[in-house]
C-alpha cells in the first residue's frame, strides 16, 4: 500500500498534469521540447527536503507563473 500524499505532494502533482495537459494543445512537432522542458524543471528540484515547505511553495507559485506563460496560444516552441 502506498503512503498517503501530503497537500503539498498533491500540489505538486497536480501542477506536473496541468502542465501535461497543456503539453496536448501545443503543435505536434514541439511536444517532445515541452515535454522534456517540464520533466527537467521538476527535476531539478527533486532533491529538496519534503519538510522544506516555503522552498516549495515558492516553486509552485513559480512554476504556476510559467505554466501560464507557456500555454498562451503564442507560444509554440520551446528551447
């Protein structure tokens, strides 16, 4: 049986589909930068202390703003 997930882990994970959803309405040929684009800023930040929660939540604010910015229809490519 897995461990229950705290709010913040949920928020976490909820943030991470979000912005797979958003992935699905970017052109064909640019999902895989998106999507490796998402995969390496959450990685980035996998080795911060789960009872870190202003870092945390810092970074879901963050990452919230950006996923805003990339899912305007304007942009269609990322590097």
């Amino acid at each position: 049986m897995m461990a229950r997930l705290s709010g913040l882990q949920r928020e976490v994970l909820s943030l991470y589909r979000k912005c797979l959803r958003e992935i699905r309405k970017k052109p064909v040929e640019s999902r895989n930068n998106f999507k490796s684009f998402a995969r390496t800023e959450f990685e980035k930040h996998m080795a911060i202390n789960k009872k870190d929660f202003s870092a945390i939540e810092y970074l879901l604010r963050k990452g919230s703003r950006q996923l805003e910015i990339y899912s305007s229809s304007g942009i269609r490519n990322i590097q």
